[in-house]
C-alpha cells in the first residue's frame, strides 16, 4: 500500500511539474523520475515488466510520383524483474521481397538507450548500430533484430525507428496490448482526405479514447504543389492489462485491444475512383500467378519410376491410391518443423530429403494430379497467428497451406505435409481453422472449414477382477480414433521404448503394468489399438473394500479454476470418449450403495455414468463428448460447472462389505 501510495504522489509531481497530457510522460530521451524510482506496478504487481509510454504515428507523404506511408514508433519499457530483461531484445518484421525490389520497406532512424541509476545519477547507454541484425524469412519478409543494451532489472528502456513502406494501400494492424502490461499508449493516424478507410476496432479492454481532427497538408508534385486536408484520428488507450498466454485461447491477440484500417478506395479530384478493397478472389489469381505458388503445382511428375514400379498408378479406389502416394513422398522428405505458404522447387527438397509443409504440400499435388486424382491448395493462417480476418482480403494474413483431395464426386479429404501420426482429415490442431479458403484453377474459389471434419474419439474397455484382499486385476483394451489416435501415436512415439510408455501409464494412474502391445503405432491409418494388463491395489479396512469404479480416471481435476473468465475457451476440436468397465466382485461381497446415474446435456456438452450389478460383477459406463470448439465467455460459468461435476463423478467411489453368514 505505501508503495502504491509513493507511486501515485511521484506520478503527481510528473504531471504538474512537465504539464503531460494525462499521466504519461510522452517526452522520449529522458525518463522522468517516477519512473526511474519505479519498483513495481500497482496495477499488476507480479508484472515483469511495464510499458510506459508507446506512441505510433501513422502519416501519408508523396514521394516520386507516388504515394507512401511512415509508421513512426516510440517505445519506453521499465524492466521490473529479471524475467523482464527478454522486453530488451526486439524484432522487427518488415517486407522486402526477394523477386521485386520496387516494392519494399524500410527502417531508418532506429535508437535505443538504456537508462540507469548509478550513485544517484542517471547513466544512459545507447545502443552501438553495429549490433543490429538482419534476417531473411521468406521470399517476402525480412525481420530486423537487436537488443538494447546494459537493460536490467531497475532499467528504463527506450527505443524509437521509422518505417517507410511503399505499401501505402496496406496499413499494418495497431496493437494495443502487449504480453507486459501498457500503462500508457497512443495511435495518431494521419491520411489526405482522398483516401477512404474502413476501421475496425476489437478489444475485451476499456475502449479507447478517440478523437478526430484535421490539418493542411501539401503533396509536392513535378508541377507544382496541391493543398488538401489531412484527417487525424488518435486512439488512446490506459492501463491496458497484459495479454498473458492462456491453454484455452490459440492466439490472445485476437481478443486484444487493436486497431485495423483498410483503405477501401482513393478518389482524387478530377480523376477516376480507384478501388482498393480486395476479394478473396483476388487473392486467388495473385497465388495462382506466383512462380512460388501456382508453378509449383506444374512440377514435372515427382518420384515418377518409384510410382510406377510400385504399382501405384493402378490402384482402383482413389483414397487408399492417394494414401499410397503421400507415405511414398514422406519416405523421401522429412518435414523441417515450418509452416509456410510457398515453396521450392522439388529437385531442391528431395536434395536436401527435407521441407516446409508447403514444399511437401506442392509436390503432393503434382503426383496426385498425375496419378488422376483431383487435388488443390488450401491457404490458411495458423490459429498461432490469430484470426483471419474475412474482411480484409489480404495476402499478408495467409501463413500456410493444406491439400485437399477429391475423393469422390461429393466428397473431399484434407492432409497435410506435416502430418506424422495421422491420416486423411487428420491434421495438427493449429491448422484446425474454421475458415481456410481453397484455391481453384477456374478462380471460383470456395471456404471450408476444417473444424467440421476433425474429431477425436476414444473407446476403452475394461474387464477385471476383485479380491478379498483388495488386489484387482484385469485387461485395458483401448482404440484411438482420429485425431486421439494422432494425440496417442505422437506420445508413444516421444517414449524411447514401450517400457518408458508402461511406467507413465503406471504413474499416471496409480497401477502396475504387466503387458503392453500397440497394433498400428506407425500405420498410416485413422484408428490405433492398445492392450494392457494391469494390476491395482484397492483401499480396504476390516471388511471394506473402497473402489473407483472407472480404474482408471478420465478426469483427475478441471482444467477450469477461476470463478470467472474475459476470454473464450478454445478446445482443440470435437472429441469424445465411451468406456465401458465389468469388474468381478469377491463372492460374500455386496456394495453398500452405489453413486447415483447422471445424465447432463447442454450447449455442446453431454455427459452420462451410471452403475450397476448385475451377476456378482459391477458394471460401469462412461460416456464424455465435447461437440463444440468454441464457448463464449458468457458461457463459461456453464462451462465449468459441467468440467466440476464430471471431475467429481470420475472419484465416484463404490463401497463394498462383506455379508454377513
């Protein structure tokens, strides 16, 4: 509380001694005292670090016959524990492509300083440019990186660049929120009152606070000059909480504060409007246009003698043919790990026996189409990377693709080049999208959604035995469909020996494992089967026997702890499990009750257990299903309540004692 109380005075003095705007100290290259002497943030006190001030101006200029746009940046971090010295090492993504050098952006004027109380006095240490590196990504972008030096915990941190884009019909996306806190920020947007913008705001945070203004501007021409008005629109955002990574969000950017602008068209006086809204469609030709894109799917036939000496070609049913195919291309390259949109040339990939998804993606394709079988592209952007946002039709949004396959007239299967364990419409769950448009070579392109196909199924069967002494004894015969087939063949494969997979089974619940066997652990196929045998020493005291009736425990604890959530929760997709247990009781024994049946439905869940006996043996069925990916945070509080009450009805225990002569 006297920390809060000193922070707030020293805020004070700021303010009236500097005359800021509000609370903030919007003047860069020397932090103000309060800052310096900042031990902790009131608003979250186990923050690592807290943005104090960041500003973005955003302005138009004419340039050589043509229009670009300057995105100004300032930033000022202060580092509060040592986990906050990471905020010192930055990256800045840019475009510069690697085939058109007449279309680009660059970074001038970039600073950093670090600024620190040494016996009493503030010590600056700017940052040598030496020290700034540059990376290539991908055929589009670059990324520069640098750190800013001497940052440490008690730190203030300053760092400010230009970037110049000739992109001036594509603005970039204004964050507001950041993973640290933001104490203070600020986005002016300058544009010529030629220019017509759709602006989108999204955010769970306070709204921000907005003004729109307007100044004189002057566009110098080869001719002369023009005098027009520029209109000015500043957001304003205070004490905006961090955007902490979450198990049940894939991406918190897309629920942040944030600002995104299209420019919708430019109407210059005395000349024709010119429309700058993209269509999906337009997007498709740009790709189907692309060397790295379109021509990657004319490859010359790939692995052509391995196909026709495997007799691949001659395979009636399409879906085992293409089958055949996607193992024979995995044989040859390995997927590298990255998600990309283009690829290169297959002689590269198969050289070198590794790729991106896409490099893979295209080559599949090829041999499909080869081999009679209807195949296309499918772009997409990862659920990592947020969103995609159907509004604003821009390439820059797309991070990958997928294949579909025709496989009949009506039908169409999905796969991927990074998929391992799985099978067709089985693929990682970062690239389960709702929306994923697939581009066709007629350009009438089309949305699929990737959600309705994917499912995870499990069905367990339990048979044991009881004896007096408590010892139970039995068999788990399990089969993994989908993708938990695909979750199960990717841990056991993370295992170094079968034995490694028994003793986190063992560990995990509480048993012995005397056997174990997999049927189809490497089989490119959608179902996996797991038998064991077990053994489990049960509770008893006197004449009691205390018994879970599950064995093994679906749910041991809810994934859901808080009282109450801002974010929606985001499952991985639509999932399912049926088990079914028959365990022997000793004879003389008889259950003094037995937990109640409970049968619960709601939005998107279901949930049903009972048990009974029946002939001396205890009989118990399970049935769990998740038939929605996403909920609302209005629907949380229901949400929890069912993870709850399934958790408490997997410790149900049954009570068996013996009968008296």
């Amino acid at each position: 509380m006297k920390k809060t109380i000193v922070f707030l005075i020293n805020i004070l003095c700021c303010v009236l001694a500097h005359g800021q705007t509000g609370d903030a100290n919007l003047k860069f290259g020397k932090p103000a005292d309060w800052e310096m002497k900042m031990t902790e943030y009131p608003d979250d006190n186990e923050a690592n670090a807290v943005v104090l001030c960041s500003l973005t101006d955003v302005r138009y200029d004419f340039i050589n016959g043509d229009f670009r746009i300057f995105y100004e940046y300032k930033t000022r971090i202060k580092i509060l524990k040592p986990e906050g010295k990471d905020e010192a090492d930055v990256s800045i993504y840019y475009i510069d492509q690697e085939n058109n050098h007449s279309m680009r952006e660059t970074i001038t004027g970039l600073k950093a300083s670090a600024y620190n109380m040494e016996n009493g006095k503030v010590v600056k240490t700017k940052m040598d440019v030496k020290s700034v590196n540059t990376e290539r990504l991908d055929k589009q972008q670059k990324v520069l990186k640098f750190s800013v030096p001497q940052a440490k915990v008690g730190s203030v941190i300053e760092y400010e660049y230009t970037l110049q884009s000739d992109y001036y019909y594509d603005i970039r996306d204004w964050f507001a929120q950041r993973s640290i806190p933001v104490y203070f920020t600020r986005y002016c947007l300058s544009t010529p009152e030629w220019f017509k913008f759709h602006i989108e705001e999204t955010g769970s945070a306070e709204p921000f606070e907005k003004k729109t203004d307007g100044h004189p501007m002057s566009l110098t021409l080869s001719d002369g000059s023009i005098q027009l008005m520029a209109e000015d629109r500043t957001f304003i955002g205070r004490h905006l909480p961090a955007l902490k990574n979450d198990d049940f969000v894939w991406s918190v950017t897309d629920y942040s504060n944030k600002v995104r602008v299209e420019l919708s068209g430019i109407q210059i006086p005395g000349a024709i409007y010119k429309n700058y809204t993209n269509k999906w469609e337009d997007i498709e030709r740009i790709l189907l246009d692309d060397e790295d894109f379109g021509d990657r799917m004319k490859n010359s036939i790939v692995l052509k003698e391995e196909i026709e000496q495997a007799g691949i070609n001659s395979i009636p049913d399409k879906k085992e043919r293409a089958a055949h195919i996607y193992q024979l291309l995995k044989k040859h390259v390995r997927w590298n790990g990255s998600y990309r949109l283009w690829g290169n040339p297959a002689s590269k990939v198969l050289k070198e026996g590794t790729g991106s998804n896409a490099d893979i993606n295209f080559m599949l394709i090829s041999m499909l189409r080869n081999a009679g079988i209807e195949s296309y592209p499918i772009v997409l952007r990862n659920r990592s990377n947020g969103i995609l946002p159907l509004s604003h039709a821009s390439m820059k949004y797309l991070s990958t693709m997928i294949v579909g396959i025709k496989d009949t007239d009506s039908t169409t299967v999905y796969i991927d080049g990074s998929v391992e364990n799985g099978y067709f419409n089985i693929l990682p769950a970062n690239l389960l999208v709702n929306k994923a448009r697939a581009i066709a070579k007629d350009g009438n392109g089309f949305w699929v959604d990737l959600q309705e196909v994917a499912h995870g199924r499990k069905a367990v069967s339990i048979v044991a035995k009881l004896g007096v002494d408590g010892l139970l004894t039995g068999c788990r015969d399990s089969q993994y469909y989908e993708e938990t087939a695909a979750s199960f063949r990717k841990e056991l494969h993370s295992c170094k020996d079968s034995t490694e997979m028994k003793h986190r089974i063992a560990e995990r619940n509480g048993v012995e494992v005397s056997s174990y066997k997999v049927k189809g652990s490497h089989a490119f196929s959608p179902s996996v089967k797991e038998h064991l045998t077990f053994s489990k020493q049960e509770n008893t005291a006197d004449d009691v026997i205390y018994l879970n009736p599950l064995v093994f425990i679906p749910h041991n604890e809810s994934p859901f702890k808080e009282t109450s959530r801002n974010l929606p929760v985001e499952f991985p997709y639509k999932q399912s499990e049926n088990i079914n247990v028959q365990i022997e009781i000793p004879e003389g024994y008889t259950p003094e009750e037995l937990p109640k049946p409970i049968s619960v439905k709601t939005k998107g869940l279901s949930f049903r257990m009972a048990t009974v006996v029946n002939g001396g043996k205890l009989q118990t069925s399970y049935r769990y299903k998740i038939e929605k990916v996403l909920f609302l945070s209005d629907e949380y509080e229901e949400l929890k309540m069912f993870f709850d009450m399934v958790t408490e009805h997997c410790k149900d225990v049954v009570t068996l004692k013996k009968t008296k002569a």
